[in-house]
C-alpha cells in the first residue's frame, strides 16, 4: 500500500474580507413610550461572505395598539430569519421570503383586516428600512418612511422614497407599512460599496427635522476611521440636534460605515484556490488521506474518479480529483470546489451526495456516494426504444431533483444525458455540480466570472447561448431536449458544433415535430415537447409540473389550438415549401402560355 503525501504547504490569503462597523442611539423623545428600534449583525467571516452584514430599523405607527412590540419583532425576526434562510439563495430572495412572513403575521394580528384603517382590533404596524451589506454591494429593503442615507466624499444621498401622503395642513398620511395589508409591497435598491461609505438610517423624528447642510456638518466631524464608539456618539448627536430642532417624535439613528471592501484581483483568487495539492494519479492499492484505492473507474484530461473505500468503516465511495493539467486553470478549480459545495447541501433522495471535505486535508478531492449503474446515455444505448411509461418514470425523478435545485435557487445548467445516472434499481441520480449556478455566489465578487457559456452545446439553453442567462426554465429546455432524444434518437434541433455556432437570435432555432422520427407518437405528445424545448423561455412551460402533466395526459385545450392555427404557424417550413411550389407551378404556366 502506498501513502499520498505532498510537501506543499496551505497557502494564507492576505485578501481583506468586507469590514464595517455600526453604532446608534434611540430615545423616546417627548413621546411617552418608545416605539422605534434598530438591530445589527455582523457575522463570522463564512456566513459573512454567504449572508453579509444586515442592519435594520423600524418605526412603529403610532396609532396602532401593538407599535412598540412591531417594531421590535421586525428588526428583530427579519435578521434572525434572513441568516437561518439557505445560503444558496439570492440575498433578495432570502429577504422577500422573511418579509412576506414577517409581514403575514403582522397582518393575522389584526384580523386581516385593512390595519390603517380598522381601529377595532389590536394593529401591529410598523415602517422599516433594511441595509445588507454582502461582498461590494449593499442590498436595501423599504416600507414606510424610515429613511437609509448615503454619504460619500462629502455627497449626501437619500436612497430611499417614502411612502406617505401630504396633507395640507395635517400630518403625513403613511401609505404603506408591515403588517398593513395582506399584500406587502417592498422597494428594493442596489448600490454599490466603497471604502469610506457612511450609511444612515433614520426615523420620521430625525430626518423631518434635520437639514441636509445640518447633516453634512455632523458627519463631517466624524475621525477618518471611525469606530462603533464614535458611530454611537455621533448618533447620540443626531438625536439631541433633531430634539433641539422641534422633533416631537421618538429619534432613532443609526450609523454604518464601511471600512473596506473585498478587492481581490485574479491572482490572489487562483492562489486561495491553488492552496491545496491536486493529488497525482492514483494506482489501485494507493491510499489517499483515509481512502483506499479498489478501481480507476475513468481517467481524462480533466478528472479522474476511483472507487475507494473508507478505511475506517469500509463503505465505498467515489473519489474525484482534478487532472494536474488544470492545476493553473483558476476557472476550472473553481467549478471543482463549487461541485463539492453544492453537493454538500442539497439533499434528495435523486441527487448524488457529496461528502463533506476533510477539513486539514492538504488535497483537492471530494468524496461522492457510490452509485452502482450506468449513464442515461448508456442506458439508451441498451435501451434505443423505450416506452413512453419508462420515459415518464425517468422523467418524474428528474424533475424531482430540479425542483429541489430550484428551491435552493440553484440551477444545474449542464442537464444531458451523460449527467444522469440510473442505478440498478432505477433510481435515477443527477450528478456533476461543476456549472451549477448558485445565486449567493453569483452576488460576491470573490468568484471568476463566466466568460462563456459552459456545457454540452446541444443542450444548453438558447438563453445561455445568447445573453449568458440562466434560470430554472433553461434546465426545463434541457430536461425537453433529453426527453425528445429517449423517444426518438435525435435531437429537436439541427445539432450544432461549437464551430458552427452563429445564432444572433430566437428565431434562428427551429424545431423538427418528432412526428419527423416517430410518426406513430400522438399530437399531444410533440406540442408538449415543443413546449418545454421553445427556444424563447417566454414560451416554454413556467413550471416543470406543468410539463410532467402534459406528459402523463393529452391537453385537448393544446391540440385545439394548434389546429386553429394558419399553416405558417404551424408549420413554417411547410408552408414556406407549397408556397415555392405553387409560384413555380405558377411561373411554368406563364412560360407554356
């Protein structure tokens, strides 16, 4: 037996992790109760790099019976319940799934009843502002009229728009607030961070009383650096000059100031992704930290995988290491360390497992369960002609795991027929994570961009190919595409070779009816199949039960409307065909008479 060893030592990233700081002072004001609230986080550095920083505020509407109590529960709740949200999703996913929740709640509290206008039951109101900080962009969340300000080299910036009505003569009339209506609507904005950026979040009691020049001249005073002690004093200072300036209201201010910013250049990312030792080609009987090698199961240029058991438990598993030939190809490290990612948290019963990594191995691997089968593409070389029944239970599973990527808010974007097992049972197994787009990731900047798109050519999205998008309908294309090639052999458009590829728009990707393969199979089927391959995502199914429906039982609504169409929609190229007919049957006449 022999022992994997390296000399290379782990690399340490000097790279600087976003860095901010925060301080804030409330007080009830000449109110007898205070009714306002704010809360911050700034979490250890994973969750910092997955979630970001969130700071919020919020005002409860002094009207309402339960104002104090609102505004506590939803800075409170909102960033207790955006971190616990999975960290494969956007950050603007992740925060409107919390506020639609948190504003449902709210709103059950007053007997889903309009709140604004109802007196008689007990009213859970509130405005609220939101900042999350994540990576270089700072992601912004509004109801009401709480207000998030922006300075910057010496510039004031409200962001925010608030949502009230003037009256003359009376108070501002608030037009919206959490816990208000049973539908919440959110203003979001994106800016992007700088070192040096000051951010402010204030109520009505400060900002309706504080000038803009006033502003300037306070945050001016700040130290260059300043810390959470100096935030927290000029806080204080912001609420006593609103106090001095009539404000009748509770005052609350909060203050964050960004330190820095990530900034890592293309080097300083290939080195952290170079930081452990691509492990050199493995022989059978070799062993790899606690893994023996039992078979080399595919060896190429870009990977190999073995069939290795642990040598503690002696279970097997599969093991895959990038080839040493993209030992300096960052991209291609990347998607291997996002695969293990990936496959580490998504669970279901049709998706491989990934093991969790060796936290002090000095190699770059993961450890997959070991599924005994084949590829759907071998199987469809043993299997050239399925049933429609087999192909609906493949297709069942699948959609399976795409609804569990979907919920996640990943997409897998190399769906073919070679990424899809079938183990011996027929349980099918979607495998290979190395293109998945990951919505959380896509938002730091600490990835390399994609350039091009990546994956089989033939099943890739006509949106992916085009614009470089990619959402769940592009795996929906694919999954059409896998099912048109089960039934018939081939594929619903003409194939394409890298070289040739020339499409500049939807149009120029035509779909042949599989009535062309399999004249046997009924109408409903290849409308359906058309469907879910459309080259523009706007006419494709919007959901993949949709199309697993359709597949199971003829849509008559479907078939009606396919026959009500002119030829030329139907079938352009056969209309385009008796059109040339007839014109040079015409022209012959011409020339005879």
């Amino acid at each position: 037996m022999t022992v994997i060893n390296t000399d290379k030592q782990t690399l340490q990233s000097t790279v600087v992790d976003l860095q901010l700081c925060f301080g804030g002072f409330s007080h009830k004001g000449l109110k007898a109760e205070n009714q306002d609230a704010f809360a911050a986080i700034v979490p250890k550095k994973l969750e910092l790099r997955a979630k970001g920083a969130v700071v919020a505020i919020a005002d409860g509407v002094s009207s309402a019976s339960k104002a104090a109590e609102a505004s506590q529960l939803a800075v409170t709740q909102f960033i207790q319940e955006y971190l616990a949200t999975p960290e494969t999703w956007s950050t603007q996913k992740s925060a409107a799934k919390v506020l639609s929740s948190l504003n449902n709640w709210l709103y059950s509290q007053s007997g889903f009843v309009d709140a604004l206008v109802n007196q008689d039951s007990p009213q859970w109101l509130t405005t609220f502002s939101a900042l999350i900080a994540k990576s270089n962009t700072g992601y912004i969340f509004h109801v009401g009229d709480t207000r998030i300000t922006k300075y910057r080299q010496q510039q004031l910036e409200i962001i925010t728009r608030d949502h009230n009505r003037k009256q003359i003569g009376q108070q501002d009339l608030l037009t919206r607030a959490l816990g208000a209506d049973s539908h919440l609507e959110v203003d979001v904005y994106q800016v992007d961070l700088q070192a040096g950026d000051l951010f402010m979040l204030s109520c009505d009691g400060i900002h309706d009383f504080v000038s803009k020049a006033a502003f300037k001249t306070l945050f001016d005073s700040l130290p260059l650096s300043p810390n959470k002690s100096d935030l927290e004093a000029l806080s204080e200072k912001i609420v006593a000059t609103a106090l001095e300036r009539g404000s009748h209201d509770n005052v609350t201010c909060l203050l964050v100031y960004i330190d820095a910013i990530p900034n890592r250049k293309l080097a300083e990312i290939e080195r952290d992704l170079s930081s452990k030792a691509i492990p050199p080609a493995l022989k059978v009987g070799q062993k790899l930290d606690n893994y023996l090698v039992k078979k080399i199961i595919h060896a190429s240029i870009r990977s190999h995988l073995y069939l290795v058991v642990d040598v503690k438990t002696d279970k097997p598993y599969v093991l895959k290491a990038p080839s040493a030939n993209f030992s300096d190809d960052a991209f291609y490290l990347q998607g291997f360390m996002r695969e293990a990612w990936v496959g580490e948290r998504i669970k279901h019963v049709n998706v491989m497992r990934v093991l969790s990594a060796k936290k002090d191995s000095q190699f770059l691997y993961h450890v997959c369960e070991y599924i005994k089968g084949q590829t759907l593409g071998e199987w469809l070389h043993d299997n050239p002609k399925p049933s429609i029944a087999q192909v609906r239970d493949i297709m069942k599973q699948v959609i399976g795991a795409l609804r569990s990527f979907q919920r996640l808010d990943l997409v897998h974007r190399d769906l073919k027929p070679d990424n899809i097992m079938i183990d011996e049972y027929g349980q099918i197994k979607l495998i290979d994570y190395g293109t998945v787009f990951v919505a959380s990731l896509d938002e730091n900047q600490e990835t390399i961009k994609e350039q091009v798109p990546h994956g089989s050519l033939n099943y890739i999205a006509p949106e992916t190919l085009l614009h470089m998008q990619a959402d769940y309908q592009s795996d929906l294309f694919s999954l059409g595409v896998i099912c048109y090639e089960m039934l018939s052999g081939e594929l619903p458009y003409k194939p394409m070779q890298r070289a040739e590829v020339t499409i500049k728009n939807y149009n120029d990707i035509q779909y042949r009816s599989i009535k062309q393969f399999r004249p046997e199979l009924p109408l409903w089927l290849d409308l359906s199949l058309q469907k879910a391959t459309a080259a523009d995502p706007r006419q494709r199914y919007r959901a993949f039960s949709e199309f697993f429906s359709d597949l199971n039982k003829p849509s008559s609504s479907a078939v009606e409307e396919y026959k009500n169409q002119p030829l030329l929609k139907r079938d352009p190229i056969f209309f385009w065909q008796l059109v040339s007919t007839l014109l040079f049957i015409a022209l012959m006449v011409s020339l005879i008479n």
